[in-house]
C-alpha cells in the first residue's frame, strides 16, 4: 500500500514482567504484508493460542494486501478502478463496501484533504510502485488536466453494493487509510483468540490492546528531520498511533525532494509539514486524519482536526517546530530539546463548543 518504506514510529518494549503465577511473556512474530514488515508482540502466557492467531492473521492480511491494493494484480479494488475508468458499475464485497463508505465519509469531514480519489494522480508522481520514482516531476500541463477532473470520493454512489462513477478521473488509492483499518481488524481477531495484550504494528503505525505486565505499552516518535526519538508516550488498551511524514518516501530529483503525500488541491506534494502523528481508537481515522492534517499544515490543521473529531495531534513542520493538541500536550514526553512548541488554545475552544451543541 504504502511501500516498504517504514515510517520512524519504533516500539520501545517494556520488560518488566506481572506477578501471575503462570508467568506471562513476550512473544512475537514477524509478518510480510501491505509490502512492508507486521510486527506482532504479545504480553501472554499461552504461546500456543499466539502462534495460532499470527497464523490467523497472515491469511488476513494477504487477502486485505490482495483485494485492497491500488495497483498490483487483480483484487477488488484494481477492477473497481478499471470499472470506473470504463463508466461502469461493480459489485463489491461488503468489506470494500464498508471501507469506501468510511473513507468518504472521513474525506468530507477533511474537507476533501484526505482524499482516496486522487490514484491517478499518485501514479503520475510514481508513487504506484514498490521502488522510489527517479527522474523530473511529471508534466504540469497533465497534473492540471487530472485536477479539472476533480476526482472526489463525493463522485462514488452506493447502491446496496454496488459502486460506480460517472468520472473517469477517479481512481481509488487507500493507502493512506486501510492499514488503520486493518491494526484495529488485527486487534479485535488477537482477542478472539484469547490474545488480550498485544501490539500490532506495521511499518511504524499501530493499534495496542491491553498493556505490558503492569504498566502501559510505551512507543517513542523519532525526529522526521533528525535523529532518535522526539517523544514518547504510554498507550492505552485500544488505541492506535497513526504517523504521516513526509520523509517516508520521495522522489528526488536534482536534490529536490517530493514527497509522496500530495495536495489533492495543488496535485503537489506538502512541503510545510514533515509528519503528523494521530492518537486515536479508530485506526483507519487515525490513518486518515493524518494524511489530511499533513496536507492542511500549521495554518488549518486544527480546523481539520476538529472537523475529523480527533483531539491527541502533534505536527512536526519543515523547521522542526512542534504543535499540538491539549490533549497530546499532557501525554507526551519530549525526548529531545525542542526549539518551539506551540499549543492550540483554538482547538480546546473549538471542542468544547462541539460538545455543548
């Protein structure tokens, strides 16, 4: 989905072990999907139950990396692109149903910032491929024609379904919302199989279910521009953390560097931030919102970020400056001196007006 460029988010395991007589663990095991590296640690006492439910897992996950891949063979989506391209309708598992209905509706309450629609134009920037794109930037004149077509998960309609498009410009890319969706999935079938502390994590984003021995599973954030961790925070029973960077993959071309988040406004890549990180306990809204608060930048990510409902936010932009929610403010633990911190009185105002509606 993403590549298998690994976003800077690193677990940093708690070793201390609980009191229980059956002496509970750390096991873990090691995955290949969505092209990248699954993490799967748990804090259990039957090792047993884990292996059975990594080996549940893998079929998961290959069959989501299948069906729900932008670009690659044959899956569900691949043929709903090529249904649109061709001004037809298709049928769709309730699965692919359900996750295109929430990313619509988490592309409305961006303002279209996060935006699945815009596939042509990630494979125009080269960035449908499991190696970095070289050479110059694509053509203006065709990134100007595919934005007059203002492809937007609006121009999808459901009937039952079925999904179809009357605009050919649309092409749907989840890569920036189905690996949330998939941690929170992965979650929920751990303890289906009597795993109830675990953490999941690929590539850097995660979901966390229970905690390590007596204390809270911990995970650090490393520095989008430099290096080790910029801060770390405890993660509760349930929630996932969501990065977005604009450091994860590239294209560079006479030492200009074009990340590979786009502006569904411009058809360019963000420049102002270098990653936004997302605590939540929807995954798929984590993974989401942080693509869309790294498009909207310092001036609108709080207005983005009270639309989308999420309220534990940190931005890191090009200067290393930090932002934040309240809420963020008192969770994390900064691990390295930090120039200038700025919290959002604006987004504490804006919540609490949200609740008294």
């Amino acid at each position: 989905m993403r590549g298998n460029y690994p976003k800077l988010l690193f677990l940093i395991v708690l070793m201390t072990l609980s009191g229980c007589d059956r002496n509970p663990s750390d096991h873990q095991q090691t995955l290949l999907v969505f092209g990248t590296l699954l993490d799967i640690k748990a804090y259990t006492d039957n090792p047993t139950e884990f292996d059975s439910a990594v080996r549940s897992l893998d079929l998961t996950f290959q069959e989501m990396h299948r069906e729900w891949h932008a670009w690659k063979g044959d899956g569900e989506l691949v043929r709903l692109n090529r249904a649109i391209a061709d001004g037809r309708p298709l049928e769709v598992s309730p699965d692919l149903a359900g996750l295109l209905r929430q990313a619509k509706h988490y592309s409305d309450k961006s303002d279209q910032l996060f935006n699945p629609a815009i596939g042509q134009l990630i494979g125009l920037w080269g960035f449908h491929s499991d190696e970095p794109p070289g050479g110059p930037p694509p053509d203006p004149t065709i990134i100007k024609s595919l934005l007059e077509g203002a492809p937007s998960m609006d121009d999808l309609h459901f009937k039952g379904d079925w999904v179809s498009s009357v605009n050919a410009t649309v092409s749907i890319d989840l890569g920036a919302f189905a690996k949330g969706y998939a941690l929170n999935l992965a979650i929920e079938q751990l303890k289906r199989f009597g795993i109830g502390h675990a953490i999941v994590n690929a590539g850097g984003d995660l979901c966390a279910s229970g905690q390590h021995g007596d204390r809270p599973w911990k995970i650090g954030i490393r520095h989008p521009l430099g290096e080790g961790v910029i801060a770390s925070v405890e993660v509760s029973d349930g929630e996932c953390v969501l990065t977005s960077g604009n450091y994860e993959r590239y294209r560079e071309y006479q030492g200009i560097r074009y990340a590979h988040i786009l502006d569904p406004r411009s058809g360019y890549p963000v420049e102002h931030v270098a990653s936004a990180t997302v605590i939540s306990q929807e995954g798929g809204l984590a993974d989401a919102a942080a693509t869309a608060l790294s498009v909207a930048g310092p001036k609108r990510w709080q207005d983005i970020a009270v639309q989308l409902g999420v309220s534990e936010v940190m931005l890191v932009d090009e200067n290393g400056d930090v932002y934040l929610t309240p809420k963020m403010q008192s969770r994390i633990k900064f691990q390295q001196k930090i120039d200038k911190v700025v919290v959002s009185p604006q987004l504490k105002t804006q919540n609490q007006a949200l609740k008294a509606r």
